[in-house]
C-alpha cells in the first residue's frame, strides 16, 4: 500500500505520494470538495489500489479531509503533530517548507505504519461541533471583557457591552443545543448520566469528555488519561532530578475543562480527598495535587463507563 502524507492548511493541502521506487510525487490542491475530487483525480493516476493516508491532528482543517478518504476506502491515519515533528528531527531535517513535510509526513507513514483511524459516530461529531464552538465563543468573550475592563471610551464600552450580549445569548443557545443533543441520542444520555454521579463532574464536563476523551476505546484508565495529557513528565538524567509536570500531550480542552471540577473534587469526592491527603503527606505542592486529582477523575471516569455503574466511593479506592 502506497503511503501519502499529507500537510494540511486552511486553504490547501499539499501532497507527497512515496511511490515503491522510493520517489516522491508532490501535488497541491484546494481544502474543499472540489479539492479532494482533483486528489481523487491524481490517486487514480498514480495508484492503482487504495492508499494509506497520513496527516497530523490540526483540527478543523483537517477533518474534512480525514472523513473523505476514509469514506473513499482509503487507510487513513491521524498522528499527533509532536509525533511527526520529532521524527524530522531524528532525520536531520533543516528546511521547513509545505512539501518538505508533507514529504516527511509520508516517509513516517510508510516507516512506522501508525494505527488506522476511525471517525466518531455522526452523533458524536455534532456534540464534539458544539463543544467546541462554545470553546470558541468563550475565548471570545474573555478577550472582550478583559477589553471592556480597561477601556475608558463610551463608544468603545458600548460596542463591547453588545458584542458581549450576543455572545452571552450565542452561548445559551448552544448549550440548549447540547442539552437537546443529549435528549435525542439515548446512548450518551446514558454516559453523561453515569459520569453526573461522580462528585467534580458536572454536566458540563461530562459533554466534553464524552466528546473529547471517551469517544475512542481505551483497554486501560492509564490510556485515557495519556491521551488527555493528565500524566505526569518526569525530568530525570544522571543525579539530576527536575520537577515533574504534567505532560500536556493531548486537548488542551480536556484539561481546562477538568481544573476546576479537579478542585471541587479535592473538596467533595472522599477518592480524590483520600489522593490529597497522601500528597498533600509527602510535601507535594498545590498543582501537583490537583494534577493527581484530573488524573484520578479520569480514571474514575473509565471505570464507570466501563462498568456501567455509578459512582461508588467504596469502589472508586485511591
């Protein structure tokens, strides 16, 4: 199986296509349908079988594109950008240009052969939409207030206020849209229900796990909170010990959204309360602690999916 890689922008996607001589094929095209119709085009006249298809995470930019090849039959797989950055690295890279990583993007693909991804269920790709929509919107917002806070002019303060307003009744209609979401789909019903019974969790937060972490399959906790970027670097090298930290690898979405459950936990769920006070004994600092206790929320988290069954302080041991 051939391997394309595929570096993704917001107007255009720019391909490498390894060909079994080892020698690349580049091409340009539009990010729209009319795009992806010419990258049929070339396939067709390069390959004869289906392709195995590379690109990073970017986000929106690239969704497109993921679901069409996987529609069309291709392989495709979606690798994380650190992944792909580190690899140019190891291969001594110097240039940074469009086709040079859409090039190293292949050579990786064809080299390792990183896991096929699978798109999310249709349900699942319109909550994680509205997720991130009102992720937008509150960006949005913050930026405007912290404006409005420093701005003296009352032209200025009044087109802030509106700004904000409509912000405020966009945000409101999104989450009716979500709670509506949750009404018409019996199956996350079910999941949001199930992570409400643990103390921290909010419907809020259940929404962007449910979209965010818990819509791929994990064979252990560990997992998920690894792809959350909820487990901890450690910093070590000879007799030197740094401070660990949290690694940050996955959404970012997914640990703003457990920070603040993360410290009504600390208060109110005895699992988290009990990690606290082990912590809190051997002198490890505030956001150590509350590092422990997102982890532990998702941990908890899999464990009542999995199980299907509520929260249950006597289960859920530290």
């Amino acid at each position: 199986m051939l391997s394309l890689g595929i570096d993704v922008s917001k107007a255009t996607l720019h391909l490498a296509l390894l060909l079994p001589s080892e020698k690349l094929r580049h091409k340009t095209v539009a990010n729209s349908p009319a795009g992806f119709q010419a990258l049929a085009a070339w396939l067709s006249r390069h390959a004869l079988q289906p392709v195995h298809a590379c690109l990073e995470a970017t986000g929106a930019y690239g969704d497109a594109i993921a679901l069409w090849l996987y529609d069309a039959g291709h392989r495709v797989s979606v690798v994380n950008p650190a992944i792909i950055h580190a690899y140019a690295h190891a291969q001594l890279l110097r240039a940074k240009a469009d086709a040079v990583d859409a090039a190293v993007i292949a050579r990786y693909c064809a080299k390792e052969v990183p896991p096929a991804w699978t798109p999310p269920p249709v349900e699942l790709r319109q909550l994680q939409a509205l997720i991130r929509r009102i992720d937008a919107l509150h960006g949005m917002r913050i930026q405007e207030s912290n404006r409005l806070s420093v701005t003296t002019d009352a032209v200025i303060r009044t087109s802030i206020e509106q700004l904000l307003a409509t912000l405020d009744a966009q945000l409101a209609d999104l989450k009716r849209r979500i709670a509506d979401h949750f009404d018409q789909h019996p199956d996350l019903r079910a999941q949001r229900d199930l992570l409400v019974t643990i103390p921290g969790i909010g419907e809020t937060t259940a929404a962007i796990l449910i979209a965010e972490l818990f819509h791929k399959s994990y064979a252990k906790a560990r997992q998920a909170a690894a792809f959350a970027g909820a487990t901890p670097r450690i910093c070590e090298s000879g007799q030197w010990r740094g401070r660990a930290s949290l690694s940050r690898c996955g959404p970012s979405l997914i640990r703003k959204a457990l920070y603040f459950p993360a410290i009504a936990a600390l208060r109110h769920n005895p699992t988290i309360r009990a990690v606290q006070t082990r912590l809190a004994a051997k002198g490890k600092p505030k956001m150590v602690i509350i590092g422990a206790a997102m982890r532990h929320l998702i941990h908890i988290a899999f464990g009542v999916l999995k199980t299907q069954r509520a929260y249950d302080a006597n289960v859920a041991r530290a």
